[in-house]
C-alpha cells in the first residue's frame, strides 16, 4: 500500500474511497500480527536486529491504518456536504477549513532526518510532505 500512495502523491491525485477502505482493512491484521511479534521479541529478552524490523513493522502498519482512516473520513463527509448542500450554498462555518484542507495538493519531497537503530543515531533520508 505504501508504493502506491507515493506513486499517488508523486502524480498528485487522491486515494479513492475504496482505496482507502482496502488500506484500512489490510493494515489491521497486519499491525495485529507485527504486535505479536514484536510483543513475543520483548517477552523473551532477544533484543536484536528482528526487534528493529518487528517495531518499523508497527509503526508502517500504524501510519497505513491512520492514512486509510483518513482518507476515508474525507470521502464520507464530501459526500455528506454534497447530499445535504442546498445549490449556491456554501459549506458550513465548522466545515471550511476542513474542505480547503482536503483541496490542497499533495507534494513530498526527499529530505534529511536522523535515523536510528536503537543504539546509535546517524543521517538518513525520509520522505516528508502532505500525503
């Protein structure tokens, strides 16, 4: 899912709703089961290297499940705006700055940020940007 919200933002369109709603039911097994690994990692004293891979597991899995939420969200009260706005009304107080957010492009760039494995910190590079 990840590959194919940078190719979405890398050509500037939005996830569909669907999309979001696969991404959504996906991560959640997924983020169950990295978990359970990383839980059964720390309950047996092996901090190694699979502690490293176990814990980015629930953090990729967390961010997939939040971006899915959402996009869905989005969708679901663009609908809602469109099914109850009368013509040449516009959208409610509370609700404008939500609808200019969801209106902006998405842009990301490659940049610097510190990385670490647990025992060290060094340089990396990260994607940062509005998904």
């Amino acid at each position: 899912m990840g590959v194919g919200d940078v190719i979405m933002a890398a050509s500037k369109r939005e996830p569909t709703r669907g999309y979001a709603i696969a991404e959504t039911i996906i991560s959640v097994p997924t983020l169950v089961l990295s978990g359970g690994w990383t839980i059964d990692i720390l309950s047996r004293n092996r901090h190694e290297d699979a502690l490293t891979l176990a814990v980015i597991s629930v953090a990729m899995s967390s961010l997939t499940l939040a971006h899915g939420i959402k996009w869905m969200r989005i969708h679901k009260r663009r609908r809602l705006e469109a099914q109850y706005a009368a013509p040449g009304m516009q959208a409610a107080a509370r609700m404008a700055p939500y609808a200019e957010s969801s209106r902006l492009e998405a842009s990301w760039q490659l940049a610097t940020m510190p990385v670490s494995d647990g025992k060290s910190i060094g340089a990396g590079v990260g994607v940062v940007g509005r998904f």
